[in-house]
C-alpha cells in the first residue's frame, strides 16, 4: 500500500504572507480594489489647491446666518417694550423667547435642508435660503405687535439652512491637505458674523433717537425706528444670494462622478 505523501505548497520570497481565505476570497480583492482607490485619488488631492474665489463666495454666505441671528440683540428688549404693552417683569420672557426661536426653528429643520441639498444640488438650496431670511429678517424691524415678532424670527429661522449648505460645499471643495485652512477660514467668517450682526444692530436701531441732526425730521425713521438694521441685513442677504447665483459653482454632481470613475 503506497504511502500518503502531504502535499507541499510551493513558496517563495513572493508569497504574500496574508493570502485571500477560501472562507472570505474577495478580501484580497477588496484590499488591492481599495489601495488602487487610494492610490489613484490621493496623488491629484495632494496636488488640488484650494480654490479662494470659490472660499470667499461661501464664507460670504456664512456670515449671513449669524449677522440675522445676533443683529436684534441690542435693541430687542426696547422693541418689546414699545410694541407689547407688556408689563416690565415680561419683558425678560418675551425677549429670551423671540430670540431662541431663530435657533429652534433652525434645529428642527436643518437636518431637511441637508437632505433636500442631496436631492436638488447645495446651490439652489442656499439660494432659496439666503432669499427667504433675507426677507424674514428685513420684516421684522417692522413688526408692531409681539407675535408678528414670533412669526417673522420663526420665519428667519425655517430659512437658515445656509450653515449646513456652506459646510458641506467648503468641505466638497477643498481636500485632505487643504481641509484646515478652509475650515478656518469657515470659522473666521462665523465669528465676523457674531461681530457685525451686534455692531449693526447697536449702531443703527432707532436712527432718528441716535442720530436725530441726519435722521430726525425723516417720518420713516420715526414710525419704524427699528427697521433700519433689519432691512441693513436683508440687503446684505440678497447681495450675497446674487453673488452666488452668478459665480458659486455646483461641485456636489462633478464629486459624484469623479467618485464613480475613481471606483471602475
């Protein structure tokens, strides 16, 4: 009876040492699927600069968000006085709650504005945005009763979907090696926001009381002595919706298709 000899596996110094299990065969595929990704899209990343026309366009847009949100703080509390009759101890209340409905409305939907970019494209989304709190803040210097205030802040905040709109295009528009910078400048441009948005308000609320030699004897300024600054924000919405509609180009579809041929 012949003998059984085991069978003896030819190695060389080119055998893998991680060779693909017959239990799971297309891990080794997988792997050299996902090295020749990497190798083929890393190269052009590293070498892709950032584009700063395209940068600037939405950091302009960025600050448009908190210019709206923060620009009522200064004179907020003396809108509610004038236009409430309320008693002095709700002043406090109505103030807090006017200015948190911006943030709350803007929380609940912001997550709808995401999606709604991956259907339509980002820029139409931050067009639309940028329109509709450009007007909801622009009314709301001119509200003479409280829940008009509630109505139009509410308002500001369904269309503030600009913030996650801007992120995910810098994000779109910039690569691993230039991710930092663009982000920073993201940053930057939000805190300018904060900055502004208070400034204006404070500096230009009632006008015909601040500076009443220019702005006194003008009726307008008497009759709405808050809409200067909300009207302020509304046209530096819509310059920047313009701005975009003109020169903000749409990355999201050309990522995809680099995506799909990077993958064959």
């Amino acid at each position: 009876m012949a003998e059984r000899r085991p069978e003896i596996s030819a190695t060389d110094e080119t055998t893998p040492l991680l060779a693909a299990s017959s239990a799971n065969p297309t891990t080794q595929a997988n792997e050299e699927s996902l090295v020749k990704h990497q190798s083929n899209a890393s190269p052009e990343d590293e070498e892709k600069p950032l584009p700063m026309g395209q940068i600037a366009i939405l950091c302009y847009a960025r600050l448009i968000e908190p210019i709206a949100f923060f620009s009522i703080f200064p004179f907020v509390n003396q809108m509610i006085r004038d236009t409430g009759n309320l008693d002095e101890r709700d002043v406090g209340f109505y103030s807090g709650l006017i200015e948190s409905l911006f943030s709350l409305t803007q929380m609940l939907l912001m997550i709808q504005w995401g999606r709604l970019s991956d259907r339509v494209g980002r820029k139409p989304v931050l067009l639309f945005s940028l329109i509709g709190v450009s007007i909801a803040v622009s009314l709301f210097g001119f509200a003479k009763e409280i829940w008009q205030m509630i109505l139009f802040r509410c308002l500001a905040g369904v269309f503030a979907g600009t913030i996650v709109t801007v992120r995910t295009m810098i994000s779109e528009n910039s690569t691993p090696k230039t991710q930092a910078r663009a982000f920073s400048l993201f940053a930057f441009s939000g805190n300018l926001g904060i900055f502004f948005g208070s400034f204006l308000g404070g500096a230009l609320a009632d006008p015909a009381s601040q500076y009443p030699k220019v702005f006194g004897h003008i009726r307008f300024f008497q009759h709405y002595p808050y809409a200067t600054p909300t009207i302020i924000v509304g046209v530096m919405g819509l310059t920047s919706a313009i701005v975009i509609a003109l020169f903000l180009k749409e990355v999201r579809m050309r990522n995809a298709m680099l995506d799909m041929l990077t993958l064959i």
